[in-house]
C-alpha cells in the first residue's frame, strides 16, 4: 500500500517521538530533496508526515531551507493540513518566553527566497490576505488553553531574512508598526502551503524578547535554543493533541485557493 498522511508537521527534530508506528520515506520532488527524509506514522487514529525544518542534524539556516520541496513532499504524500510550530522573538514586553502565540497575520522582510511554485510563463495570483487557517488557528488556540497554556489568539509575525538576528532599531520599527512576533522561517512557508491549497497554522513559541524590547545585549543563538529546548515537550503535546482536534473535514476556504485558477501543471 503506499503510504499517506493526512496532516503535516514541519519542526525540529524533536517531534519524532511523537509518532506510533513510523515509518521513514525518502521522497524526491521536482525542487529537490525536502530537508530530511519524511517520517510517517500515528497520532491517534491520524496519520501524521513530519519534516524536521532544519534537517535532522540541523544543516539548513533558515534561508536555506528548501521550503518548496518540503510543502510538495507533504502534499504529494496526501497531506492538506500543516502545523508549523517555530521559535520566536517577542516585540512586545508583556509576551515574554514561554507564551505561545497563534497568529493571524504575516509580514515579510526575507529578501531572495524563492517563495512560488508558479515562476513560469503565465500568471497565478493567490489570494494571501489572511495567510493561515482559521480552522487549523481556533483548534490550536482551543487545545492549547484547555491544556492550560498562556496564548494569544492572533498577532502579526514578521519573518525577518536572518541569519542574523533583527537590530535595536528594526526591532522597534517592527513594534511601532504594532506586530507582535518575528521569526526566520514563517515565510515563504506560509504562501508556498497556500499555493498547493494547504491549511497552514503557525504555532509560534516565543524564545525571547527581540531587541528592540530588551536592554542589554539581544538575543543569542544559544539563548534560543535553549530556551525551546526546555519547552519542546509542551511543544509536543500541544502538537499531538492539536492533530487528534484537528477536523476531519475541511470546512475552511484553504482547499478552494487555487479555484477557478488555471494552473500550469497538475498538484501532486
Ligand atoms: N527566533 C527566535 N527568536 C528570534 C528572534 N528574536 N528573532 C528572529 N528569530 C527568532
């Protein structure tokens, strides 16, 4: 039988445990090799692909990701639902580490990503005003406060291009402009999901104040890290309860993106 899954999750490598029965898969796409190998397997009674972001022993920074082929892996293997849960910086003192935040707007500062699939003759335009869905946002949202989790529902996540981290200055320019959250790899995942007529919810976990909001030094690699890594359980149970409250059908406009648009090629 060839294997299927119906929800996507891309995150760091600390999700495998999460899946019963795995399986791992090797899949080529027309836009390369997604960043590992595609572990299938069981959340429940779902069947769940997860891609480690960053490659299971962390070989792509965050702008080099070979996003499209990750999206397209998920999707040729059935998939229509994705969960993205990432670290993030907070722009604003009253999130601090440890909150989780579902957003509900993108803005995006990364430059020379490519971010379509349709860079071909003709043209595809798909509608990004609301870039996640707003099923996959209020199951999150649900499970994560009924397991007892600070949320905020909604916000706006600035993806900057990284690798390096956001100075003082762009820090408070982001937050006088009233966003939330900034992060390196929300963006072109986001649109590239949309394009294929994925559901897409972020589950930003916040790291750190950026330095617009802090004093002192800014943020650090290792402050990051770390600071995710003593949070990737809740992070994992809050994936796995998300996949078994996620619906089985889809009522969202997400699966009706691409209607009524000619596309150059047939989706996986
Ligand atoms: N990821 C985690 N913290 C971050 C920050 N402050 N800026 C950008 N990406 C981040």
């Amino acid at each position: 039988m060839v294997t299927r899954a119906d929800i996507g999750v891309i995150g760091g490598s600390g999700f495998y445990s999460l899946l019963d029965d795995a399986e791992e898969i090797e899949l080529a796409t027309p836009y390369g090799p997604p960043s590992d190998v595609v572990t299938v397997g069981r959340i429940g009674s779902r069947s769940v692909a997860f891609i480690p972001r960053h490659g299971r022993d962390h070989r792509f920074p965050p702008h080099r990701i070979p996003y499209r082929a990750n999206l397209w892996a998920l999707r040729s293997l059935g998939v229509r639902q994705v969960l993205a849960p990432s670290a993030v910086g907070s722009l604003r003192a009253e999130y601090g580490p440890g909150a989780l935040v579902i957003p509900d707007q993108l803005v995006d500062r990364t430059s020379g990503r490519v971010q379509t699939y349709y860079d071909i003759d003709g043209a595809v335009h798909v509608s990004f005003a609301d870039p996640y869905c707003p099923s996959g946002r209020a199951t999150a949202v649900r499970t994560a406060r009924s397991g007892g989790w600070e949320t905020v529902d909604g916000g706006t996540l600035v993806v900057i291009e990284g690798p390096r981290f956001s100075t003082r200055a762009e820090s408070q320019w982001y937050a006088a402009n009233g966003w939330s959250i900034v992060g390196m790899t929300g963006f072109p995942e986001a649109i590239l999901a949309r394009e294929l007529a994925l559901c897409y919810t972020s589950l930003s976990l916040v790291t750190d104040h950026d330095a617009g909001v802090e004093a002192g030094q800014g943020v650090t690699h290792d402050e990051v890290l770390e600071f995710f890594a003593q949070n990737v359980t809740r992070m994992r149970t809050l994936v796995a309860e998300t996949v078994e409250a996620l619906p089985d059908e889809r009522t969202c406009p997400c699966g009706s993106a691409l209607d009524g648009i000619k596309l150059p090629f047939e989706l996986p």
